[in-house]
C-alpha cells in the first residue's frame, strides 16, 4: 500500500462514499487511477463492500446493549462466539481478557427486545452469566479511519 491508496481510504472514511468523482475533488488523485486503485483495493480484500450506511435509529433500532458475557464452555473461541451470533440483534462479537470473556454489541428496537436477548444469552449452553450495558446515547458512532489523523494513517501503513 503506498500513499495515494492511504489518501483514498482516509477520503472514503470522511466522505462516506466510493464515488471516484468525489474522492477526485478531494484527494487530486485523476478519476482514472482511483478506478484502478479501488479496484485493486478490492482484490486484496481491503475494501469489502460498497456502503449504504443505515441509520439504525431511523429504521427503528436504535437501542443499543453493550452485554460482558462470562462464559464456561467447550472448543474454541470463535466456536462460541459464532453461538452468541445466532441470537437476533448481535451485530458484534468481541473475545476479550480479563474477567469478562466476550462484549457483545446488539441493536434492537426495543426494551422488550432487550430481554429476549438476555434470555437468549442464558439458555446458550456455555454462558454462566451476563452484564448487560444500556447505552442511553450514542455520543459518536465512527469509522476507524475516521480516529486518526492522515499523517498517522501514512506513518503506520505505507510500505516503505
């Protein structure tokens, strides 16, 4: 990776959209090579997806639940948390150190939801317990990008 393809991430990440015309005017970086580039991004599986960001709110789920799952159980990891991603609502799955084993993030529409997803959590063979997190407000929702600055992006990921 050098640093035009840094430049079109960091571009993509504030614009929030892959339009090469876009990313044109702000980078200075012809249409023509931000094509190829993002192609090429593409290949090697940097860039996964075209983004249609949702807003969760709008669409009516905009309940949050930050839910520490302490667990006890068989295999691997990333067995059990595909477990924990078989219940509705999970978006995220993290495995983590320390007391609590796996902080999963859900979306749901509702309180009642909420506790379907508790009482899901406690019937997966496994979980011991859970702590779960209301989040009252989201102060800023962003893309990892978005948290440095372009010199530090530069710094860390082009390849001398």
């Amino acid at each position: 990776m050098d640093e035009r393809d840094v430049r079109l991430l960091k571009a993509i990440s504030e614009l929030e959209t892959g339009s090469p015309e876009r990313l044109h005017e702000a980078t200075g970086i012809p249409v023509s090579t931000i094509h190829y580039r993002l192609s090429n991004l593409r290949e090697e599986g940097i860039i996964t997806n075209d983004r249609y960001d949702i807003d969760l709110d709008e669409l009516g789920l905009g309940v949050t639940v930050l839910v520490e799952v302490h667990a006890d159980y068989q295999g691997s990891y990333e067995e059990f948390s595909d477990r924990l991603l078989t219940v509705e609502g999970v978006t995220n799955v993290y495995f983590t150190m320390g007391e609590t084993d796996f902080i999963v993030v859900a979306r749901l529409s509702s309180s009642e939801m909420v506790e379907r997803l508790i009482a899901e959590f406690e019937q997966l063979e496994g979980v011991d317990r859970t702590d779960s997190t209301f989040v009252i407000s989201a102060i800023e929702e962003r893309d990892a990008l978005q948290s440095y600055s372009l010199e530090t992006l530069l710094e860390e990921l082009v390849d001398e």
